[in-house]
C-alpha cells in the first residue's frame, strides 16, 4: 500500500486542526483547498455528477 508524503500529512493535520480549533496556517490551508479543488474537478471530469444520496434515501422510503 503506498504511503503518504510528509506533506500530505502535514496537510491533513492542518485540516484537522482547523476543523477543531477553528485556526490554522493560512497558506496550508490555502494549499488544501486547492487541493481539493482539482480532485473534485477530476472527479467530474471522469464520473459526472454522481447522484447517489437522493435515489438511495426514495429506495429506503419506498421499502417500508
């Protein structure tokens, strides 16, 4: 399994520490929504909007 680079934890646990606390460093952060930013355009991109929670919350309302 392949490992994270150094920077990518660092990134995370940037993330982590602003979802906590509320603070964190300005340009990592800046970087993680970047980041972020390009994964969710190459996920479209490959796959379109994927519309899963609406169709699967009609399937369980329609079963009971």
């Amino acid at each position: 399994m392949n490992q994270l680079s150094p920077e990518v934890v660092a990134m995370m646990r940037e993330a982590v520490k602003h979802a906590c606390t509320g603070k964190g460093d300005p340009e990592i952060l800046r970087r993680v929504h970047e980041e972020a930013v390009k994964i969710r355009e190459e996920v479209l991109k490959k796959h379109g909007v994927l519309d899963i929670a609406v169709p699967a919350i009609r399937e369980l309302r329609d079963s009971e």
